[in-house]
C-alpha cells in the first residue's frame, strides 16, 4: 500500500495509490453520491455515473466515473464544480426518467432540484421498474455468494437481472443478498409467517431456538454448511442469541 | 409461436452429441449454442440446462447468453426468416402496409412464427438498401421496391 497525496476539492489529502477516486474522497469525509458501487466487489461501479467528479492530470482535465477513477501521485479532483453539477443533474435526471418509483433516485435527484424528469412518458404501472441494470445483484449472487443464481439477461434497454427462464432457480438459496446490494430497493423480499418470498420462491425459515423468531432460510443454513463444513448447530441460534 | 411447433420433441440425444464434440471448457459455450440454433432453428432449454450440467457453469449465465447475442433465439424459429425492414426509407415508402399483409396472409403477429413453422416474420430496423425501399430480405435474400400487393409472390416461392 503506497500513501500518496493528491487534491481534492483544493484540499491536501492522504489517499493509497490505486485505490478509486470514490473511497479516497470519503475516507476524507468527502461525500460523492454514488449508487453502483460496492467497496466490497471489484468489478462493481461504472454504470450509473452518478459519481462523475473532474480529474486534472498531467495538465489535463477529465470527467470521469469516480468509483472506478484510480488514484495517482500528481491528481487534482473536483467533486462539485458547475460543470461537475450540471453533467451529474443530468444523469439523475434521465435515470429518474428510467426508474421513477425508486425512493433512491427520486431522493438523490431532488437534491439536484429534479422533482420530475422532462422526458417520462408514463407507460402504465406495468411498465415501471425500480432498476438501473447496474448488475450489483448479480455481482454479489456470483462472487460474495457463490450461487450464481441470477444473472443479467437480454441487452440494452431490455437487460435486467432474472433467473434462469424466468423460473423458480434451483441455485437461489434466499440469503437475500441482492435485495440488500441493490442501491434502488429494486429487488423485492419479503418475510412472513416464517417464509421468505424472493424472486418467485418460497423458502422455508428457521426460527431461533431461544427466541424463536425465523431469521435465516433453511436453504441458507444447507448452503452454508455445505461449503465451509460448519457446524449445524452453530445456526440453531440468531445472531442475537449466540 | 406455433402451437405444434413448440410441442415439438426436441432430440436429447442430439444435444448431448452436440455438447459431446466440444471441450469442457467455458470457451465452447459460445459454439455450443450456435450449434444448438443450427440444429433446432432456436436454443431449446433442455439445451441450457444439459449444457450447464455438462460443463459445470450455472444456468443462469448460460441463459444470459442465450439471451445476449440476437442470432441466437430462445423460441422456436421457422425455417425461413423474413425480415420486413421498417427503417425510416421504408417506413416513408409503405413498410407498415407490407408487413400488415404479411401478418394477414400468413396468420402471423411481427417477431412470431407461423403455425406450420415455415415463416419467422420479424420487423427489423434499416438493412442498409435504402436506395431500393421499400425492402423485404428472405433468409438471405433481398427484394427490393416491393410492393403490397406483390409481396406474397415473394413469400410463396418458399412454400
Ligand atoms: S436489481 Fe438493483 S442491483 Fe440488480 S441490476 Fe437492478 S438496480 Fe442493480
Ligand atoms: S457509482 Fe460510479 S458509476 Fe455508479
Ligand atoms: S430503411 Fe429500409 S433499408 Fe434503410
């Protein structure tokens, strides 16, 4: 880990050479806006821009994706000029046209002064989706999880994330981990009366032997115990309980 | 899509001999497929999921890209494409009337295929011969100034 110095926003800052522009600027406490990003997966980042910032290098300026922007020795960077401000409003603003219904989206552009996109055309309420086909989902599904039980599917603006056939996946395991990587509540899960429902499955939850409160799908629990060769019993208890 | 032509059965065996010719090997997932569409005019998915299987990589990524690339189709294909261009030259010269025949005379909605199997009918966007719009390409070949009343002299050279 080589400790470099660069600018940002015309401040002095430590960051680790390589590293994206993105975490340097927060470990600084300087917030960039970001949705298709994930510090935990490498090949995340670089389809929502959102986190466009200017990066003055070797004399030259640049807009650039700040998530996936390594740091160098000798960068400048401009988290929010008005051209910065201007080019990013835009983005919101035509992602808000794509995905209206997400809390997100909606929240981060009315931030930038967009309460309504100039271009929706509202195609009825079966054709409003939450997702920005950042692929985070999958991402996580395949590399964190190990399944591979969605992946992206179809290309351009049909592409979206799904399971296999559109099916029931015989690799899902419920862990719900896409729901929770998704950066705009697209993906819905929903637990009740001990079973979770996600992407048109059912899966079966085990309850706590303390409180018996259902907090993890026995699939998980399978999954789990397959792969690392945990104890069973490990599991009998939540979190909270152990 | 045709009733009869989805209930088809598909050959399990040619599958498995198909898959059977390659290396387990990521790289011949590609091949494979296309394969697959040579010999059943689409990508059947009991194919997927042999091919999945076979080479140990989850459905669900062999499904992507089966859905990625346009030559290959996940329905079943007929044994001939017809493509009705319906670019902006073809648009102005009566493309939308052209296909409306089709559609009428072969009991066919745009992007589907006939009962008989024999006709997958697909609008398409500009072919490229503008010149010659308005234009109806049939497998390979290209007719050019078509026009409404003639078009099915063209279709019916392939029954
Ligand atoms: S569902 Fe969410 S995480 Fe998955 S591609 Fe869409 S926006 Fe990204
Ligand atoms: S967070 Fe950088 S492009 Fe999406
Ligand atoms: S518009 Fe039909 S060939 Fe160009």
């Amino acid at each position: 880990m080589e400790k470099i110095t660069i600018i940002i926003d015309g401040k002095q800052v430590e960051a680790v050479k390589d590293q994206p522009v993105l975490m340097a600027a927060r470990e600084n406490g300087i917030d960039i806006p970001a949705l298709c990003h994930h510090p935990e997966l490498e090949s995340s980042g670089g389809s929502c821009r959102v986190c466009l910032v200017e990066a003055v290098q070797g004399g030259r300026s640049r807009i650039v994706t700040s998530c996936n922007y390594p740091v160098r020795a000798g960068l400048e960077v401009n988290t929010s000029t008005d051209q910065v401000m201007k080019i990013r409003k835009g983005v919101l603003e035509l992602l808000l046209c794509r995905v209206p219904d997400s809390e997100v989206v909606r929240g981060l552009a009315s931030k930038y002064g967009i309460d309504e996109p100039r271009f929706f055309k509202d195609e009825g309420e079966n054709n409003r989706y939450k997702c920005i086909a950042c692929s985070l989902c999958t991402q996580v599904c395949e590399d964190v999880v190990g399944v591979s039980a969605i992946s992206m599917q179809n290309r351009g603006v049909e592409k979206a994330p799904g399971t296999p056939f559109h099916k029931d996946s015989q690799a899902c395991i419920g862990c719900g981990a896409c729901a929770y990587a998704c950066p705009t509540g697209a993906i819905s899960m929903k637990d009740s009366k001990g079973v979770r429902t996600i992407w048109g499955r059912k899966f079966k939850m085990a309850a706590c032997s303390v409180c018996g409160k259902p907090y993890i799908p026995q699939a998980q629990v399978d999954w789990i115990v397959k792969t690392t060769g945990k104890d069973r019993a490990f599991f009998d208890k939540c979190p909270d309980h152990r | 899509m045709g009733a009869n032509v989805q209930k088809n059965k598909i050959d399990v065996k040619k599958i498995d001999r198909i898959i059977k010719g390659y290396d387990k090997s990521e790289e011949s997932l590609l091949a494979i497929l296309q394969d697959f569409q040579r010999a059943f005019q689409y990508v059947p998915e009991e194919g997927m999921k042999r091919l999945s299987r076979a080479m140990g990589v989850p459905e669900s990524k062999i499904y992507a890209m089966g859905t990625f690339y346009k030559a290959l189709s996940l329905k079943p294909r007929g044994k001939h494409t017809c493509k009705v261009c319906m670019g902006t030259a073809c648009h102005l010269k009566g493309a939308g009337q052209i296909l409306e025949t089709i559609e009428r005379e072969l009991k066919v909605k745009r992007n589907s295929t006939t009962e008989d199997g024999l006709f997958t009918v697909e609008s398409v966007n500009c072919v490229g011969a503008c010149a010659m719009a308005p234009v109806v390409v049939v497998d390979e070949s290209y007719a050019g100034h078509v026009r409404q009343s003639k078009v099915m002299d063209i279709l019916d050279k392939y029954k």
